[in-house]
C-alpha cells in the first residue's frame, strides 16, 4: 500500500525501489547507546522484532548484500544499534532484538534501554518495521514492543518473515489475524506485509515501501 500522497502506480513504486536498494549500501557504525550513533541528514527508518526472527536475512535481501548485516542461528547476536546508509535520503537502523529468554537480566534491560532511548531521541524517524514470524504470528513480547512504539507514537508495520514456511492457503489467514491484532492501535500502519528472505516474496514491495519515504530527487537512479 503506497502512501497517501504518493501518485506513482504499483510498477513504478517497486522499479523506484529496485533502484533504490540497487545502490552501494554500507554499514556506517554500531553503537551500544542511542547517543553515540553518528548524526544524519537522512530520514531513518528501523527494524526491529524477536530475537532470531530473520532480520539480518531481511536486510541483506533487501540490500542485495550477502553479508551487510551478520546473520546467526545464535538469538540475540545484534546487540547494538546498527546504522546503514547509501546516502540516498534514508538511513537504515537495525535494532537490538529482544524476548531473548537466555539473556541474562541485566543485558535485557541494557537492550531495552538501548531501544527506548533512540526512539525517543530520534526525530528524523519516519518509521518502525516491527518482524513478526509468520510461523507463530504475535507474541507477548511483540505486543509489548508495539505498546511501547503506541505510547512514543512512533508509526511502525508489521512485517511478517519466513512466509515460506506457512503454506499458500495458511498465509492469508495469518495476515489476516495479524491484521485484526492491530487494527486498533493508534501507531499501526494497517498493511501487514509478508516476506521471504529465502524466495524473495515481499521483498520489492518492503523496498517499494522504503524508498518511497525519500524524496523524489533521490529516488532517480
């Protein structure tokens, strides 16, 4: 779903996308707290979700990169705030994942504040990509990552991962219940988008999505 102002059709959406995400994206920096990331002119958007839940793979998908961000079978591997740019108007932020049972308390608490301080510090934030596996749909420590996101009023989307792991006739009734979930939460974007890092499903709508939050003069080739 284009945004409202946006009077491009579908097709040139996602070939803006394409040429977008087709640029020398780079890791820029990490850092362990909100205030010791690097300034940026950029709108940023962020990632966020459970702790193994895909979101390196995504990232390397949507940049087209094998290895930009670092993907693990180990949860709770990203540890610190992880800034990506292409100087191309937006600047990615992937963050800490969290509902890692294993971690010890204090390095939970550690994250979470992490996290909190850098969405309430952040003021070029257009928006929070929240992952959900479409495996297992929400959980409570998503929902409690999306009340903290309605009580900063920071707009995020619900962007299902793995999607081929759930059948064909499945997926459409997990966006649906993830759908109905948010429905009435006052940051949500309404459109749940669901992703495959390992087929590629979704994966030019999300970029579509990202780049349309550029301005037009960046979105040129």
């Amino acid at each position: 779903m284009p945004e409202a102002d946006d009077p491009r059709s579908e097709a040139e959406r996602i070939e803006a996308g394409r040429l977008f995400f087709a640029r020398a994206w780079r890791f820029v920096a990490g850092a362990a707290r909100a205030a010791d990331l690097p300034g940026t002119e950029a709108i940023e958007v962020a990632f966020a979700g459970r702790s193994n839940v895909g979101k390196s793979s995504l990232l390397n998908a949507l940049t087209g990169r094998q290895a930009l961000a670092r993907t693990s079978n180990t949860p709770g591997r990203t540890r610190e705030l992880n800034l990506f740019s292409a100087d191309a108007g937006v600047a990615i932020v992937d963050m800490p994942g969290y509902g890692y049972a294993r971690a010890p308390k204090r390095e939970v608490a550690a994250w979470t504040r992490t996290v909190f301080d850098y969405l309430r510090g952040a003021p070029r934030l257009r928006r929070v990509y929240v992952l959900v596996d479409a495996r297992h749909g929400l959980k409570p420590n998503d929902a409690e990552a999306l009340d903290t996101l309605d009580r900063a009023a920071v707009s995020y989307q619900i962007v299902l991962t793995k999607a081929d792991k759930v059948t064909a006739a499945a997926l459409p009734e997990v966006i649906a219940a993830t759908t109905g979930q948010i429905a009435k939460r006052p940051a949500a974007h309404p459109q749940v988008l669901a992703t495959s890092s390992t087929t590629g499903a979704g994966i030019a709508e999300l970029r579509a999505e990202i780049a349309g939050m550029a301005s037009p003069a960046h979105t040129e080739g």
